[in-house]
C-alpha cells in the first residue's frame, strides 16, 4: 500500500478492510506510530486482538511503546508479558520504557525485576535505562547500587550522559563524597556535556550541603558565564546561598527576583526569613511575615514554625492567634502534633468548630511548640498562661531541663527580666533550677550591675542542703564585678568557715578583688592557705596568685609560686612568663627576666608585643638602651607592629639617655604606622631635648602638642623647668613657669619643687622668698620647701619668719633638711 492510499485509509470510519487482509493491519501500526497517531495504533491493536491476528515482535514493540504513550499502563504490562510468553524476546527500547514507567510511578520491585530479566536475556542497557534506575536508587538511597551500576556501565562502555553524570554528582552529595562530586563536574564540563541549567544547580546543592558556600556561588557565577537562562529554581538555589552566607542585601535582591517569577515559594520565605532572625533584624522579619501574609504564600510545617517563633520571641500574641485561626481551616494541619499543641495552648477554653472530635482527643504535646507558647506569654506578660503552660512542659520527658535551658536562653541574650519572671514561676511550682542555670542568673545581673537582684536570686537557694561550687563562685564573682571586695572576702570566709571549698577559678576571683582593692595581707593569705589544702589550681590560679604578689611588691613569694608551678609539672602560660619578667625586672634581676624571655621562646610559646616590650622596659630603667633597641628591632622583625604604648616605651629608652635624634625618628616612624602622638610620647620627646639641652626644642615640642589639641601637664612643663633651672638660667625658668600658668595648669609640687631648687642653688635668696611667700597657703606642707624657705630667711638675716617656718614644720612633725646649701652651683662652677 502507497504512503497516499494509507493515509486515506486511516481516515475511514469503517474498519471492514480489515476482514479482507488482516497482514495489513500489522503493516499500519507502523505508520500510525511515526506519526505519533498512538490512539490510532491501539484502536488497531484492539481489532487485531479481537480478530485474533498474531502480532510480530516489532508489532509488540511498537503497541507497547502506544499503550504507554496513551496511558495504557496495565495493559501496556499486559501485552510485554504475552510478548514474552508467545516466545518473542523484548528489545532494550522495550524493557527501557517499562522500567521507566516503573521508576516513576514508584514501583521499585517491578522496575528491578525488569531490570533482571533484562540481564537474563543478556540485552545492554541503555544510557537512558540506566539513568531510569538511577533516579530509582536515588529516590530509594539505594546509593552503593546505584554506584554499582555506574561501574557496569564504564565495564560495559555504555557512554553516561549529561543527565547521568548529574545523578552521580548528586549521590556522592547524599553520600558526602565531596570530592568525587566535585571530580565529576569537572569531568561532565570536560567532556563538553554541560549545558543543562540542572547540573549546574545540582552542584550548587552539593557545596551547600557540604557547608562550602562560596563553591556553591562560583558554580552559579559560572553558570551565568554561560549564558545559561536562570529559571526559578536557579533563584531559589541561588537565595539559599546567600542566607547561608547572611549576605543580606544579595539575599533581598535574589528575593525580590524570585518574587518577579510569581509567587515565592514556602521554602524560600522561610530561608529569608530565617535569615533576618539569625541577623536579629526582627523588625524586617515582622514587617516580611505581614507580607508574606498579605501575598497568601501557603504556609508549610517549616515556615509555621519559624513565623510562631518570630510571633513568640516580640510577644506578638494577637498575630499569633490571628494565624492559628487562618491555618486551623487547612487539612494539612489538621494531624499536626506542633500546630495542634499551639492551638490547644492558645484556645484552651473554648471548643472550636475547628477541631473534631479527633483533634480535641490529642493527647500528646509537642515540646517545642510548648516551650514557643511560652516564650510567647513570657513576653506578654501573661503570668496566668505562662503558669499553665510551664505546668504542662514540666510533665513531659525532661521538661524541668529544657526550662532550664530556657532560661539560660533568656540569659545569653541579657534579657534579665524574662528569666527572672520564669524562674519566678518555677519556684513557686516547687522545682529547683540547676545550679548552673542560678550562676549564669547571677551573673547576668552582675553584668549589670543590679547587685540587689543577684543577692536575691542567691539567698533563694542559700539554704538549699545540695552545696553548689558553681552558685558561689558566681556570687563571689558578682560582688567582684560590683566593686564590693569586702562582700567578696567575706563571702569567702563563710564558705570557709562550713568546711566548703571553692574551685581555682573562685579563689582566682577572691584574690583578684583583694589585690585591686590594696588588701595584699589578706590575698596572701588565701594563696598560702590553697596551696596547705588539695585544691587543684590551674595555669590561671598560679598567674594570679603570682601577679597579686608582684603588685604587692612581694617579689620573693611571687617567685617561689613560679617555683612551686613548675615543680607541679603546671605549664606556664605567656602570661606567667610576662609577669614573672616584671617580677625579676622590678626586682632588678635583669639576667633573670632575660631568662624568663628566652624560656617563653624555648617552650615554643608565641611572644607577644607585651612580653617584648616589657623586657625592653626593663632593659631601658636599667640603662641598657642598646640591648632594649636591638630587643625592638627583632620584635619588628618577627612580624609584630609596634603600637602606642610600645612606640612610647622605646621613646622613654631614647629620652631618659638624651638620644633625642633617635626619639624624633620614633616619633616619625609610629605616625607613619597610623599611631597618633599622645601626651606620653611629647612628653618623651620633651625629655630627650632636656637630656641632650636642646631646650627650645623642647618648648617648641609643648607648643606643638597644644597646637595639636593635646593639653600639656605640669610633667611636661617640670622637665623643661627642672633642665632650665639645673643650667642657672633661672629667667628662663620663670618665664616658662609663666607659661605654664597661662596655659591653665595649677603647678604641682614637683614645679614649685623645681624653682625652689633653682633659686638656691644659683643664690637667688630674694626671689626664692617671694616665690615661697607666693605658694605658701596654696601647697601642701613639704619638707623640701619648707626647709629652703628656712635656709632663705636665715640667709636674708629674717630670723623671725625662719622661725616661724620652723615652728610650723614641727609642729606638723616633719623634720628640717639640714643638708640644704644657698648658692651651691655657683661655688661648684
């Protein structure tokens, strides 16, 4: 039959010709299935059935291939199953389809039976019958088959695909095979299969999952290099990135991008807005959930969970009732144990028409959706419901614990109020918190300085019978924090006295707080008594203990401790070796603080600026300003860039030995290193120009620092006064001391000190008493000053008014100086 005469048959309604020649009904399947005319091909396979006509093999191919196509599952089965049972083996093309249209429709055990009978009969597969499988291992996690397979198939040389290869990057994803999925993109791009948009998604997920955000953008952004179209999915893939990455504004934007394709979808809004709550922007997440509201976006489990909490945490109770009453209405929710705890929890005195009988006979309560509702009616102030809810979370399975650790939610974000009113509630119930639960309490209030609070959270369990190192180490910790080093000592004595014993960590507190507050007997007593007891002390103790003996001058018991610490086998920190420096340094044990250094480096201990810098301080006071410079240099050396206080202490080194060239070089280095000059550094500035006299220099320097905006101190000025006067040029002291008075400084004792000196040394009796004449009254009574004030007077021939000065000092009980002299540079000269 011509192409012509067969078209035209099809299109008569009678199927009469058919009794005449029934081959050329197997002859017209053929046809009708090229042109994709599937319903044709049934309808003559149904009379060809009926007229009992025996089909070929590739009549069987062709009307399965129609009866899927059309929907004809069952007998599609039906007919592969006559096909094989009349002796005609099926073709891959077959077999493929089957297993195709088994996978997605989720008949596992069907598709691997085919799969089966398919090897029997010793038939290849194809790639798109292994891509059919598998997706089916994929969607079952059957995933060492599916990679079973993908190695048949390099041992049988079938070529993967695009679609393959994508899989495969997806299952070593869910097997966290990282590496081989990444190996396996690269491959699919080498082989110059990748181009669909899924792939490269695909990928994407894989890094996101993997934790690597930034390898998940660099996908997409190479994706877009491709001129790849971004659907939908890509911007949802692409928004989880950057919520992954709380890059906000990147994040709104992709939003708002996917908004433009329709309406977001329920896992996108809960991303989003999972990002504004991480970001503690909860005034755009409630402005985002009105929105999403607004626009209808369908609410899932997920996002209703994250909504609620929203709703919860700002004590947002009538939103929240508000979207219990809008959900209530859809099926999905209906058999939700966390929406039907909060709906129960919200509209408990009333019998809704919402719930059935069903709904109103659930028992069992969801935890979180417990502990929501209370954060919710915490935060409104709702005592009566946060009663009744607290009762119900404390009957379930650890529900004392997760209140507790509630609380210590409430704590962490400083909202002392929500925890005080929950653990208000708790012991009026009769539970005991836990005991760390009560210490962070305390010290949530000590942070903020509501001693008053903290005492009484403490005397609440004070008499509890369970003794709790925790809860006192707190309290102690709290009167430290408060300035109450009193409170402190005596809070420890009483747990001494009950035979109780506080960790290192509180005995570090205690003589921390006796230390600053000048209470250096009583600290040494506690470090002789912790080291009689079995008290194990940490690095951290010994520093303490070591530093408070240090500040209390005791250098000899501050090194014994380092002593004891090492005989312990304790390893000494950066920190002891620092202070163990200014121990020997103070102590003028050069060589040891030396010693001290080099053993932080020998230990392998990373030196910071304070160990270096504290030696050169030691280095300079000892005069060793080569030692000290070479110190500075290698620390540079080593990668640690002087700061402030290390550019000042080395400008010191320079000063105190009037290497004023090497001062201004320091000066200029550090403002280069972005370190502005503070008061300190002029004054070394000032100190090296006096030491080399250079003393215009050095008034030139205080005028600059003024200029600057940097006030001058009596310091400044006394350096300058004290070279000026040493010199004999006593005008020019006066005139400086003018300067300093118009610069609106009160001169301090040293200043007046100074001119004092200066007029008696160079004989300047008259001016001396006026000088004297002037600050008497003014100044606190002074040995010195009163003394010169004597030898002045006598040395005038004013007996009288030395007597008076005499009388007065004794009368004070400070004793004369004898050994003053008038004009004692000038004989010297």
């Amino acid at each position: 039959m011509g192409k012509l005469e067969r078209s035209s048959w099809l299109k008569r309604p009678s199927w009469r010709c058919l009794k005449q020649d029934v081959s050329r009904m197997k002859l017209l399947v053929v046809p009708c299935s090229k042109k994709s005319l599937h319903g044709k091909v049934v309808e003559i396979w149904r009379q060809m059935v009926d007229k009992r006509v025996a089909p070929n093999s590739f009549t069987y191919t062709v009307v399965i291939s129609s009866l899927v196509k059309q929907g004809f599952h069952e007998e599609a089965f039906r007919t592969f199953t006559e096909m094989k049972d009349v002796g005609f083996v099926p073709e891959e093309v077959t077999y493929s389809l089957l297993i195709s249209l088994s996978t997605k429709s989720g008949s596992r055990d069907k598709a691997l039976r085919l799969y089966e009978d398919m090897r029997s009969q010793r038939i290849v597969p194809s790639n798109y019958t292994c891509a059919s499988l598998l997706t089916l291992y994929y969607k079952n996690q059957d995933y060492s088959k599916a990679l079973s397979l993908f190695l048949e198939m390099e041992r049988r040389k079938i070529v993967a695909d695009e679609v393959i290869y994508g899989l495969l990057i997806r299952i070593y994803g869910k097997l966290g095979l990282y590496e081989d999925a990444q190996k396996t993109f690269e491959e699919t791009e080498r082989l110059g299969l990748l181009s669909d948009e899924k792939t490269y998604l695909t990928m994407a997920q894989v890094h996101l999952n993997s934790g690597h955000v930034e390898k998940a953008l660099k996908v997409i952004e190479l994706m877009k290099s491709k001129n790849i179209w971004f659907s939908r999915f890509a911007y949802i893939v692409l928004l989880q990135c950057y919520s992954m990455k709380e890059d906000l504004n990147s994040a709104e934007v992709t939003f708002e991008a996917l908004s433009k394709t329709g309406l977001p979808d329920t896992g996108s809004c809960n991303d989003m807005l999972k990002l504004y709550v991480r970001l503690g922007m909860m005034e755009k997440a409630k402005h985002f959930v009105a929105q999403i509201r607004k626009d209808k976006v369908d609410f899932d489990e997920e996002l209703y969970k994250t909504v609620m909490r929203v709703y919860c945490k700002e004590g947002m109770l009538r939103e929240a009732e508000q979207l219990l009453e809008m959900l209530g209405t859809e099926k999905s929710f209906k058999d939700n144990q966390f929406f039907q705890t909060c709906f129960r929890t919200v509209f408990d005195n009333r019998v809704d028409e919402q719930l059935d009988e069903k709904d109103l006979a659930f028992d069992h309560l969801d935890t979180m959706a417990l502990v929501l509702m209370l954060n919710l009616y915490v935060a409104d102030v709702n005592s009566k419901k946060t009663e009744e809810i607290l009762k119900l979370l404390l009957a379930t399975a650890g529900g004392l614990s997760i209140v507790n650790q509630l609380i210590n939610n409430f704590i962490r974000e400083g909202d002392a109020l929500k925890a005080e009113t929950l653990t208000g509630q708790l012991i009026k119930l009769g539970c005991r918190l836990e005991a760390a639960t009560i210490a962070s309490l305390i010290s949530l209030y000590a942070k903020q300085h509501k001693l008053k609070k903290a005492q009484e959270v403490f005397a609440a369990v004070l008499d509890s019978p369970t003794y709790e190192k925790i809860i006192y180490r707190s309290m102690i910790d709290a009167y430290a924090k408060c300035g109450k080093p009193e409170e402190v000592y005596s809070l420890y004595k009483q747990v001494a006295e009950k035979g109780h014993d506080l960790d290192a960590v509180a005995i570090s507190i205690v003589v921390n707080a006796l230390t600053r507050s000048g209470k250096h007997q009583e600290a040494e007593n506690i470090i002789h008594k912790s080291f009689e007891g079995s008290l194990e002390l940490d690095t951290v103790a010994y520093n303490t203990f070591i530093k408070a003996m240090l500040v209390a001058g005791k250098l000899h018991f501050a090194s014994s401790i380092y002593d004891r610490m090492l005989s312990l086998g304790i390893s000494p920190s950066i920190q002891t070796y620092n202070t163990m420096i200014s121990v020997y340094g103070r102590g003028r044990k050069l060589d040891k603080a030396v010693e001290m250094f080099n053993a932080a480096q020998s230990m392998g201990l990373t030196l910071d600026e304070k160990a270096y810098m504290n030696l050169i301080s030691y280095y300079g006071k000892a005069g060793k300003r080569h030692e000290a410079s070479q110190l500075f240099n290698k620390m540079q050396e080593e990668g640690i860039k002087p700061g402030m206080v290390s550019y000042n202490i080395m400008s010191n080194v320079y000063a105190t030995a009037g290497l004023y060239l090497e001062v201004v070089e320091l000066f200029q280095a550090m403002q280069r290193d972005g370190c502005s000059p503070d008061s300190f550094t002029y004054l070394s500035l000032v100190r090296g120009y006096t030491k080399g006299l250079k003393y215009t220099e050095a008034e030139e320097t205080i005028d600059s620092m003024q200029k600057r905006g940097i006030p001058p101190s009596c310091a400044h000025f006394n350096l300058l006064l004290s070279a000026l006067a040493k010199a004999g040029l006593i005008v020019e002291a006066e005139r400086v001391y003018k300067k300093l008075l118009t610069a609106g400084l009160y001169p301090d004792l040293a200043c007046n000190q100074t001119m004092l000196r200066g007029y008696m040394d160079y004989g300047y009796v008259e001016e001396g008493i006026k000088f004297f004449e002037r600050i008497f009254g003014s100044v606190e009574a002074d040995r010195f000053i009163m003394s010169a004030a004597v030898l002045f007077y006598k040395s005038s021939g004013r007996d009288l008014k030395a007597e008076g000065v005499l009388n007065s000092m004794n009368s004070l009980g400070i004793p004369i100086l004898n050994d003053l002299e008038v004009g004692l540079k000038l004989k010297t000269s």
